[in-house]
C-alpha cells in the first residue's frame, strides 16, 4: 500500500481557486474505521445500502476521506449538456512528491466504479485501493519516482460532485437534477484539478475502461497538457451492446421501487436489490467464458448433490450474489446511473466530424495501448481502431494485446504483461522526458 | 403459415391414457382473438402481465389454445428432484399427418420461452409461429410429409404443468410447490405424450438452444426411438457464464416486490418489472456484437441530438425496453424461473460418469449438429465437443458452423444455410428410414 503524500495542496493552489476544504486522514485510519465501526460507516455495511450520512445523503458524497477542492459558485463547470454544475467540487488523492519542475506527475482516471483511492485502503470497506499492483513504492507507476494524482469523476458518490452530493439550491442530494455528464465534463472537472495543484503538463495520464476512454479525452481536448497517455481495455466509443448492457442496469435500478425517481434519500429505504442485480449483469462481462469455466464451472456450493431449488446452488451463483450485495455497500444508485449514461454518450471521432484521427492529428503525445484476449467488453478491434487513428494523426503509439483469460478485468489484476508493459513504457518516456531514472536521487 | 393437423389424437391414446381434456381452436380464430380482444387475453396485454384467467391464474396454463393430454393422477410424473407431479398435463400442437406405419413423426422442442406453437399464430401476441421458416408445406420439415408435434415444456406456462397451473392439492397456482424440472423432466412428459400418440419411434427429434438439449437427451436416454436428431446451437453441458446470467434474471424477478415468494397470482399485481429486466438482459445473449451494431449502432431513438437524460436515447434502448415489456405479456415470470432453472442443470455426461461419449454409445442416431460463428451463448466449442463425443461412441454425425452475424438466435431465423442444411439432412435420413419423396402421392 502506497502511503498518500503529505503534501499540502493548498500551499499549490492558483489564485483563482478558493480551496474552501481539505479533509486528510491517513490510510491506517480507514482501517480503524471499518474495522470498529465508528460513526455510521460500519452500521450502514449491513444495512446493504451505501454509507448515508445524518443529513440523509451519503457520507463520501460531502464528507469525503480525501483531498477535496471545492471550486467558488462564480466559476461553474458548463457541462456538454449546456447546463451549469456550481460549485464544483473534486475530491482526489495523490501519493509521491511533485518535483520543482512539476514535470512527474501522474493522472490516473478510474474506471466505471472505481474512486480515488488507488492504492490506499478503501474508507468504507477496508480493502485495498483498486491499482496496488500498478501503483506504489517500486511499482510500475513508481510513487517513489512521480507524483500520481486520482480523482473521483464527477457524477461519482465519493466526494466529487455526484447526485449523492447536495444541491446547494435545495439543500438535498442532487438526484437526477444533477446534469447528465459526459466523459469530457470528466476530464474538464480533471483539468480544473490540475489547474488548481499547479501543474501544466501531466507527464502521464493513464486508465482502464472508463478510465481509458477519459484517458483518450485528454489526448484529445489538452494534447499539449499530456506528455504519454496509457488507455487500457477501452474505447473510442461505447458499443451498441455495452449501451444495452447498461441499460439493462438502469433498468435494474428503476424498476426498484425504493429507487422513487431518484429520490430515495428523502426516505429510509435505499434502491439496494434493483442495484445489486445491475451490478451482477455488469459483473459477468468484467470476466470471461474461460475464467468462469476456470473459477467456478458447475461446481456446487456447499453440498455434494444438487438440492434442486432456486438457492444458490452453484458457487457461480454465490459468487454473482456477493458481488451484488457487497457493491451496494459502497456504490449509490443514481451515480450509476449517471456513470454509465456518461460512457453510453462516449463517442469520441462524433466530436471530430466521424474521423477519430482527427481527433489525434499532430498529437506530440507518446501512447500506449494495451488490450486483452479475452475481454469481449472492450475487444482488441476496439483498441486496434484507435491504434489506426493515432497512426494516421501521425502519432507515437505502441500497442500490445496481451494473452489472458482474465476478461476486461485484466486490467485491475496481477497480469505480469501488463505491468512490465507499463513500466517499460513509462521508463522510456521518463528518459524522453528528463526525469531522474528510479532510485535516483533527487 | 402451417394449418394444424385435424387428427383426432384421442383414437390414438393407449389403453392407459385417460383423455381428459381436448382443447383445439384452428389457427386462424387466434388473430381474431388478439385482434378483437374476446375475453381477458387483449385487455391484459395493455397491464403489461401475462394473461390471467378470472380465478386468477394464468388464462393459457390452464385451458390452452392447444391439444391437451392430460394423464391421470395414479400415473405422476417422478421428477429428478425425486418429487412427484400429479397429474400430469401435456399441451401440444401437431401438423401434418402421422401415415399408416408411424413413422414420418418429428417431435420439434422449443427454447427457453418457446411454446408448442411452432407455425401457427401465437394465441397472446398473435404474432406468427416461432419456426415459421423452418415448419411448414414445402420447408425443411415439411408438413406435407412429416407429422411435426411440439408440445410446451413442463415449467412453461402455456398448458403443460408448470408454476401457473393449478395445484389440485390447494387449489391454487402451484407457484414455487412445484417441483423443479430438469430438461430429463422435460423429455420424460413428452416421451408420454408420444406414447400417448402410439408412436414407438419419432423419425427426428430437432430443436435449437434449451431445445436441443432436450434433442441431446432424447438421443442418451431413448436411443431406439429416435431415428435422427437435430441439435442446434446446443450444449452438451450449461456452462458458468450461462448459468450467471441466468442468475441475473432470477435475482431480477425476485427483487420485485410484487413476485411475492411466487405467489402473486393471489394479488392483482405481477412482477412485470422484475421479468422484463430478466428479458432484456437475456435477450443481448441471444444477438451479437456485429448484429447489434448493425442494426442499431449508436443510432438516437427520433431524435437528431442527445437529449442527456435517462430516456431512451438510443435505439438500441428503445428496442430492448420493448422486448421486456411485450415479453412479459406472454410469459409468466415463475415460469422463467423453472426453466432457466432447468439448463442450468443441464450436464448430459454427469449421467454417465462425466463421459458423454458413454451418453452415445452404439447409437444408431444420425445426427446433424449446427452451430453459428457469431453465436457467444453456445459457441462453436459446444457442438464440436458433443460431436467428439458423438465420434467416439461411434454414433453417425454430421456438423455444420454457419457463417452469420445473427448470434445465438441464428436459429430462429431465415438463415438460408441452416435451412439447407436441414432440409438435406432431413432428406437423406427419410430415404434411409424408407419414407416416401416429397410431394409423391402417399
């Protein structure tokens, strides 16, 4: 586990920004936290809905364990849907120093429901941040050696604004009148971060899925602000079938009566079972056919004959179950929904007249792309397009498909290819870049 | 569209069939009962709930638009759950006409939320047989030359026993006392409908999907009755993948607040919300990636911009909400639980020590297996491993993979190569089994 910098990002913050609150907590204490249940983040794990806060809306969503900056009311964020998000707030981590020349740091954008805890223990259920084997002291994104920054997107539920958040013109969580965001209002909301610590060039900016589709907006809207961009497992632009994929979710979660138009915070009840079944359908296209068949096959749970009823008889079964229940934990229902509407919009050569090597053309940024065998959510030909496009904008790119069974989420696991390819990607562009090579000192 | 059969299947019935019951409406008054709205069938297709009928059960469960067999109560159907259904109901649908020897008779079985009627107008939707392409005067199983029979599954919901029938114990729906069914369970009633029928062996039996895991049963467990056989697009086995997503559906039926443990027919409300969420999600496993962007792409649903809502943006939206809600018109949703139930028990070499060459030894079957390349639900691996299996017991087989974008529904389709190719199997096998040509006088 890497250990959040100490660094004070108010010291850093430009003159236009009015960084109105920081919370910090060091990562050991996460842990205390969940493990002893103080306040109400631990009554709430079963109770099977995401951690509320007093007020009725959801802790992290105002109160979040994390850098926060809260940009003034004066200065809203115009959304691709026309309207005003005002203040914008952006909660984030970072881990490692930034150097003098602020030339090291590190973007990572975090995938569908992934947050900003990277690679420090989770503040509400205690595990460890999502990219440990690609984040920390030694590890490909070497936290010894560059400054990485993590933000929650907007439309999340932990910290950044989200429909968990309050609307200040009505004093209650936003709900559904949060705007509808896109990938880009993502990445706008992540320049604003940067802006604010200071930094004008990213030396990286890097991400899987969702992540890499932010990844590849930054490429886009800032090329000169990203010096390398690695998109894992992503997109150009999200499939008919990973749209219906999420619609099946939404659906999920509004046909739950709980879910009452998106206002359930006004109430008791959370919209948990209509947002564990959309979990559950998400979950199985993160794996494969093989690793199902690898993991469970038709092994029964518990027994050695089958009981012939609607239980969960197989560990498959037991499995999706689990992961249905335990995402409720942490997730809100209408960031979902505003999650994976925001990846439905992603389209990124619709912004360039069709043609996606426009989008790319003249791009000085060095890319790298990696996909996987058997992820048939973001397929290799998915990569291969942007590849294409890169290369007829006269881009830098190298690509690599990795051989694994692991599916889409071969990105967040320990898959040797992938973290040699990144690291070795990312020690060239160190060179290209003039930073100190690792272990240096500084 | 096929005209039913006119025979009487009564003076057919064995000396230990009790005829109770006989239900036969011809074809073409069901339009008029979709059209004109007779009774409780139209009104209900506007409440988005199955048809119920004034006791408050499912309208067709119990009295069908189809022939019916109804054994008696001292002849139960002993379940592989070791439990008992009693009486046994069987409804079915034929056309054509059995000849004199008995031997021109093909058995069709149906997929998961199919039904007996195969080339007649649906009596809910009225909409026209689901194999309409394949069944027919002058198709591949052509009604002029072949007795074609189909009868609903046990655990389906349109006049066979199943969850909406009534329990003569109580009274009542049977709702979840009704023992789970396997595709063994399954076979075994309709094996007693064609002794009901005199016939001692069924020229073919053929079906796609959960179909043809019954034409894979049919072929170990009643080798000297079935002289050829056609799975299509079948597994030997349910894999984990499938049985997840089978999960999904189930879990989403269940989290509805109306299913009410099953028992909703009790109640005015049904879990229409809960079973179109498991429709929709299932219905993306039936197409492909390619056919879905085909046909939908990133298309906006009458619109020329995105709205940025939660609406149906897209077509591909707009499609799958309507294939939950007209499903649920049809189909009862603790049906989808007994029959989704049922493949994923599904594990035809599990019978015989985990070897499915040993399902097929010294079969004297001719097989003709058919799999489609884009279909991800029951792959090509599938039919090629039942085919292996098939090669070593020694069994005659033929195998075809059809080129189509179409996915796993590939078999419900016009697909001219699936239709040639069984209309060529099918002829070679009536030559060898001594049947007259087609259109020679009989």
């Amino acid at each position: 586990m890497a250990q959040p910098s100490t660094i004070r990002v108010g010291a850093m913050r430009d003159s236009s920004v009015n960084v109105v609150d920081l919370t910090y907590i060091p990562a050991r204490t996460y842990i205390a936290y969940a493990l002893f249940g103080i306040s109400n983040v631990w009554s709430i794990q079963h109770m099977g809905a995401a951690a509320i806060d007093p007020r009725g809306g959801m802790a992290e969503a105002d109160n979040p364990h994390s850098l926060v900056v809260r940009f003034p009311q004066t200065e809203p964020l115009i959304t691709d849907a026309g309207l005003e998000i005002a203040p914008l707030t952006v909660a984030y981590q970072t881990y490692g120093a930034l150097n003098s020349a602020k030339s090291n740091a590190v973007l990572i954008c975090h995938a569908l429901t992934g947050d900003q805890h990277v690679a420090n223990a989770h503040p509400l259920t205690g595990k460890p941040g999502w990219w440990e084997t690609m984040v920390g002291p030694g590890r490909p994104i070497d936290t010894n050696r560059y400054f990485v920054i993590c933000s929650n997107v907007i439309g999340g539920c932990m910290g950044s604004t989200g429909p968990a958040s309050l609307n200040p013109a009505t004093g209650k969580p936003y709900g559904l009148e949060l705007p509808v965001i896109t990938i880009r209002d993502m990445v706008c909301a992540q320049a604003r971060l940067v802006d604010h610590l200071g930094i004008d060039q990213l030396f990286c900016v890097a991400g899987g899925s969702m992540g890499g589709m932010q990844v590849l907006q930054w490429a886009a809207s800032y090329p000169q602000r990203v010096f390398c961009a690695m998109p894992i497992a992503a997109a150009a632009r999200h499939s008919s079938q990973n749209i219906a994929f999420h619609e099946v979710g939404r659906q999920a979660i509004m046909a739950d009566p709980f879910w009452r138009g998106g206002r359930y915070f006004e109430t008791a009840e959370r919209p948990s079972k209509g947002l564990a079944v959309a979990r559950m359908a998400a979950h199985i296209t993160y794996l494969s056919d093989e690793a199902l068949h690898r993991k469970f096959g038709r092994r029964l749970q518990d027994r050695a004959a089958p009981a012939f009823s609607f239980d969960a008889e197989f560990q498959i079964e037991s499995y999706l179950r689990h992961q249905g229940s335990s995402f409720v934990e942490r997730f809100d229902a209408n960031s979902y929904l505003y999650v994976t509407r925001a990846m439905d919009y992603f389209d990124l050569a619709d912004d360039y007249g069709g043609s996606l090597a426009l989008a790319f053309k003249g791009s000085k940024t060095r890319f790298c792309l990696v996909s996987f065998t058997s992820d048939w959510l973001f397929p290799t030909a998915n990569s291969r397009a942007i590849v294409h496009a890169l290369n007829a904008g006269g881009a830098s790119v190298s690509f690599v498909e990795i051989e694994t069974d692991k599916g889409h989420d071969a990105f967040l696991l320990d898959v040797p290819e992938l973290l040699s390819t990144s690291k070795g990607f990312l020690d060239s562009a160190a060179r290209a870049r003039g930073l100190p090579a690792a272990g240096a000192q500084p």
